[in-house]
C-alpha cells in the first residue's frame, strides 16, 4: 500500500515490531504464527495494523483468549499507540471492565441495534436500558465474596433472520410489557441529559436495580 521497496519494507516492519514490544524484532520477523505466544500474536496484529498510519483504528475483541495480565499489557500498548499517532480507536468489546477504563463513549448494541449510547462515566452511573442493566449485573465484582454466582440473562439472543416484533430485547426483559412485545422503541435523547441516549419504552432510572429488585418484578 505504501509503494515501499522490499528492503524498506522489512525494515519498517521490524521498526513497528520493536515499538509493540516484540523482544528480538528481526529474529521475529522470520517467525511463523505457530513459534509467537497468543500476546505476541496479538502484538504482531496490533503493528500489522499501525503498519499503513491510520487516522481509525477498529480493535475488534483485541484481549479475547488472553489472560488478565496479557490483557492489560495489550491495552496498554493501544493507548500509547493512539496517544502516540494521535488517532482514534473503537473497541468492539463484550467486556465491560475492559471499555469502563479505556473509552471516552459507549456505544451499547443488542441484536444489530444501538440500543444505549453516552459518555462513558454517564453510562455506568445511570443505566436506561434494562440490556445494559443486566450486563452489568453479569459482570463480577472484587467486592463480590468469593464464589459469588453471576446473574445470567435469561433467555436466547433473537434469530437475526426472523426478528421478533418489538423491542428485541423484550423476550428476555423482566420489565417487558405489552407495548414492548409490539412496537420497537426509538433511540431518543434523554430528557435530563442530552448526550445520552437510549432505546427503551420504560428505562430505568439513575438508582441501582438490585437482582432482588429484579426477581420481584418479574413475578
């Protein structure tokens, strides 16, 4: 893409394998996937993509099958990137300790639609749609005793091929009701903060919804 000669080339390529933290960058060069750690793999991905200077970059699932420590390191690696090049970055993610820290918004999808989207601080403190609840609901915590046991979502996501009428999400909501069963609610700006928006017939509101809470309005 760069029209670079082959020695150029390979000289850049080991230059961006050093700046992701590849040790012996010309020997790794050589090397096939199979011979690299999974961080490694992840690295080499990382300045793959860095390789041609994008304004975006789309990190998609960049810490899946890594272990914690990997995890961060590799998410450490993208925000020096990004401050570096001084482009922007989109994480697609399903883990939301992972996008709590990292991003300025967020942008919260169910069934191919953008269901919750605000500033990242505004999202986790005031939750509207009952998808994003229960994320958070599923999400352990430190504070949790040990062996604490997660809240699931019950249900199945919907078949994108048949869509369910209605808000998507409804089938599994313990909030649904009729209205939610027939008409798919539209992402409207929040009355009280203009930057949040969300799609729901009945969002919750800023208080914390406890599991409790939950389970006595679903009977």
């Amino acid at each position: 893409h760069l029209k670079l000669s082959r020695k150029v080339a390979k000289a850049s390529a080991i230059t961006l394998l050093t700046q992701v933290g590849i040790p012996s960058p010309s020997q790794r060069a050589r090397a096939y996937p199979i011979q690299l750690s999974g961080g490694m793999r992840q690295r080499v991905m990382i300045a793959i993509a860095l390789a041609c200077g994008p304004e975006l970059l789309l990190a998609d699932e960049p810490t899946t099958g890594l272990d914690v420590t990997i995890q961060a390191q590799i998410l450490d690696l993208l925000a020096e990137a990004q401050r570096m090049r001084r482009m922007a970055v989109i994480f697609v993610s399903h883990d939301l300790g992972v996008v709590a820290t990292r991003t300025d918004r967020i942008m919260v999808m169910y069934a191919g639609r953008v269901v919750e989207l605000a500033p990242t601080a505004n999202l986790f403190a005031n939750v509207r749609m009952p998808y994003t609840e229960a994320l958070l609901l599923s999400t352990p915590k430190m504070s949790d005793p040990a062996h604490t046991r997660l809240a699931a979502i019950d249900g199945r996501p919907p078949d994108l091929v048949h869509r369910p009428s209605g808000c998507p999400f409804s089938p599994r909501c313990s909030y649904a009701t009729d209205q939610c069963h027939a008409e798919a609610p539209p992402l409207i700006a929040d009355p009280d903060e203009p930057d949040h928006f969300y799609a729901c017939w009945h969002p919750r509101g800023t208080s914390h919804v406890t599991l409790a809470e939950r389970g006595t309005r679903a009977t």
